[in-house]
C-alpha cells in the first residue's frame, strides 16, 4: 500500500511540474527546466562529490561563458561549471566547520602553503583595490577553483583510479570540442583567418584553445602508451591521439608549440634524471646569457619581417617577430603598461583582476598596434607574471614564480623516488601538462576561466596527492 501511494505522489509531483513549466514557458521563462538538473546535481554533491568533480572535469571544455555568448548579462560566467563550483565552495565550507577542519598533510604541503599565501595577499590586494567589487568577484571565484580542483580534488586523488579518470573526463569533453572545431574549419575551407574562432562558443578564442590542447597532449599520450591493454583499446586511444594532433596544428597557436618543446626538454631531464639544483644552473646560465646578448638579439629579431602566416613553419617562424608581428607588439604593448603600472603602485598593485579596466592611461602612443584599445574589453596583461605584478604589487609574481619553482622540484623529485610503473607516469603527465602552461602563461593568462583553473589546479592536486597518499604506501611497502 505505501508503495503505491509513493508511486501516486511521485507521478502528482512530476505532473504538476510540467503543468508549471508549460505555464512558465507560455510566459517566455524558459529557467524552471532546470530544476530537475539542479536538483540531481545538488543531491550528487551530497552523496558523491567524487562523482561530481569528475562530472565537472568533462563539462569543462564543453561550458559556455555568458558573456561570450552574448547574453547582455553583465556576468562573466562560464556555465554550467561555475555555478557548480560555487555551490562546492559553500558545501566544503560547511564541511570544514562541521568537521572541525581539513587534513593537515595536505594543508601543510609546500604546493598548499603557497597557494594559501597566494590567496591571503589576493585578499589585501582587493581591500585596497583601486575596484574593490571588481577584484572580490575575482577572489570568489578564485577560490572556487582552488577548492574545488586543489584541495577536493586532493582528496578524490586518493585512489590513483581517479586520477586517471580525471585525466580522461577532460580528454573526453576536449577532444568533442576538437570534433566540433575541426567541423568548423571544414565548413571554413580550413582558413587560417577562421581559426581565431572557430572554437566558439566553447573557447574565447585560439589561444586558450591551443593551450589546453598543449596542457593534456602529455596526458593523452601517457595514458596511451601505459592503459591501453588491448589491441581495440590502443587503435581506439590512437584515433584520438591524431584528433588532438590535428587540433593543435588547426589551431595555429604558436604559444602552444613553444610550450609542447619546453615539455619535451623538461621530460628530457626527468628522465636523465638530472637533479634539480643542475637544472637551476643551467637555467641561470640560460637567463644570464640572454641578458647578456639582448640587445644584439633585439637586433637581429628586429630585421624579420614575417608576420602571422596560414603556413605551419612560416607560423611558427612568427613567433619571433619582435617588430612586426602585430600580435607579438600588442603584447609588448600590454607587458610595458603592466611594468608602468607596477611603477605607479608597486607595494599592493592596482587590485585583482582590475589591469583591463586600468591599463589604458599606462600606454604609449608610439607603442600601440592596430589592434590596441582604450575600453575595457580586450583582455589582460598576456602574462601570468606580469599580471600579478600590475595587480597585486611586487609579491604577487613572486608567489606564482615560488609556485612554479616547487610544482617542477616535486615533479622531478617525485619521478625520482617512485618506481616504474603507472603512479611514476601520473607523476610526468601532471608535470608536464603544468610544463606547458606556465611556458604557455609567459605569452598569455588565462587563470581566470574555468577551462585553464580545473586543468593547472586539478594538475597540482595530483602532484600533491601523490607525495601525501601514495609515496608513503610504497616506502613502507619497500620497509616491510
């Protein structure tokens, strides 16, 4: 009997929903379809986040940005991934204050501790912030990520499955992105000039695009050549090894070139297994030699002329086209504003967030390019360094720059303590897909969208979960 009267209450329920939402829908409010969606998400929060974050990871690539589409909003959303880790945010904070806490291994992490720090001056900076609403919303939202793809996802890391399910959720959802660009290219006639947008609504534009496809490319690879157990599986996993490969060439993204090379050299060294203070003499070497010979290379790059090219070695060349290439002398145009502005308020900056609404007074005439504008409507400082410093004063690089420098020690150091075998290459694909973007963020930033924070967080969680859970397994393994 009382299962009966569920099933009637049950199909009550479900008819006068639809009754509601027909009404709704006749009144052009088309939102109440959601409800059911929300409903399963909010209720998968609860009883399986693992499920969730990895639900989120696939959504990824395939999320839309309000603001891109065009909806006249005045929110720079990404849906439906940013709603979702928001309503994360707040379940995680009522979990912490319930539980009394969060696992202070991982709170106690060199990775951990930096991005606290990180966040804390983020903090100052937006309550001195030349705009303070401005720079909250961009904190928010930071930490939205950073909870949602650092410190859960640390804790979905602890069975290595998952992390390879991580992996693959972004592949999965990156790689119908490809399909659906490639698509698009075609109906194009595969023009160089299409290529700037062809990837939207899902990507802003080439760039994020090509540096994503860089991020994971190690990844794809990696869980290649080590999952596939079976004929079928390998032919199936090499189909979409040549989708991505296709992808990056399409995308004419020379940033993510550069930063697939740098991935390559770095893998390289892992393997030699080259120390790490080796690896900072040989950098310093690298940058005092550039300082050394500047302006004879200035010089010589100045005396190219090749700009932006539909051919693939003539793109490439492109790249150091100091003089000419408009794209290369917006950037220098963006790079001096952001020094300009640091000059001006160099302790706290000018606030989170706040370098596209402020940049423009910063700018030289004799130095801008077609492509420059005084609104606030085109972008950042180019740079995940100089970013921060225009925003946040002298600690802000500082803080991405000790990030980097202990994300790449863990990474080489991990390799080196852990034996052959699957977590050693979880170990390389996580270090060399945040290879590629911090290469990748000394041309561009995109930190500030979900595509870019669920991969470089989500990246540095692995790092982290694998020192803290899975090392201390196998040494004691080896002891016993």
């Amino acid at each position: 009997m009382d299962k009966i009267l569920n099933q009637r209450n049950i199909l009550i329920v479900g008819l006068l929903f639809v009754a509601i939402n027909t009404l709704l829908i006749t009144r052009e409010f088309f939102w109440a379809g959601l409800v059911p969606f929300a409903l399963f998400i909010v209720v998968l929060a609860l009883l399986s986040m693992d499920k969730l974050l990895l639900l989120i990871a696939f959504l990824t690539p395939l999320s839309v940005n309000l603001t891109e589409m065009g909806l006249g909003l005045g929110v720079g959303m990404a849906l439906p991934t940013d709603p979702l880790m928001f309503g994360i945010l707040l379940i995680f904070a009522i979990r912490v204050f319930h539980e009394g806490g969060f696992d202070k291994r991982v709170i106690w992490h060199p990775i951990s501790l930096i991005i606290i720090l990180q966040l804390v001056w983020m903090f100052f900076t937006s309550m001195t912030s030349t705009m303070p609403l401005v720079s909250f919303k961009f904190l928010i939202s930071r930490l939205w990520y950073v909870v949602s793809f650092y410190f859960l996802a640390t804790q979905l890391f602890k069975r290595r499955k998952q992390i390879v399910r991580y992996f693959w959720a972004y592949i999965m959802g990156l790689a119908i992105v490809i399909v659906y660009t490639v698509y698009q290219h075609y109906l194009n006639a595969f023009d160089e000039q299409a290529a700037h947008w062809v990837m939207s609504p899902f990507f802003k534009d080439h760039t994020s695009y090509g540096a994503l496809l860089a991020f994971f490319f190690p990844a794809l690879l990696g869980l290649t050549l080590v999952n596939a157990k079976s004929n079928q599986m390998r032919a199936l996993m090499g189909i979409v090894v040549l989708v991505f490969i296709g992808g990056i060439i399409l995308s004419y993204t020379r940033a993510a070139w550069l930063s697939l090379i740098a991935a390559l050299i770095v893998y390289l060294l892992m393997v030699f297994k080259v120390r790490f203070q080796y690896i900072l003499f040989m950098l310093a070497i690298v940058v005092g030699s550039f300082a050394m010979v500047q302006e004879e290379l200035m010089m010589k790059l100045e005396k190219n002329d090749q700009d932006s090219s539909g051919d693939l070695v003539e793109h490439v060349q492109s790249m150091s086209n100091i003089s000419t290439d408009a794209s290369n002398l917006e950037r220098i145009n963006r790079w001096k504003s952001a020094w300009r502005m640091f000059l001006d308020k160099p302790v706290m900056g000018f606030g989170p967030n706040t370098y596209q609404f402020q940049y423009a007074p910063y700018q030289h005439p004799n130095e801008k390019t077609i492509i420059s504008t005084n609104n606030a409507d085109m972008g950042n400082a180019h740079s995940e360094y100089l970013g921060p410093l225009a925003e946040q004063g002298f600690l802000g690089p500082i803080w991405v720059l000790l990030l980097v420098g202990v994300l790449f020690y863990k990474g080489i150091t991990l390799y080196m303590e852990l034996p052959s075998g699957q977590l050693r290459m979880l170990t390389v694909i996580a270090t060399l897909g945040l290879v590629t973007y911090w290469t990748h963020a000394f041309l561009n930033n995109f930190l500030d969208t979900d595509k870019a924070s669920v991969a470089v967080w989500g990246c540095l969680a692995v790092l982290t979960a694998i020192e803290v859970y899975h090392l201390p397994n196998i040494e004691k393994r080896d002891q016993e």
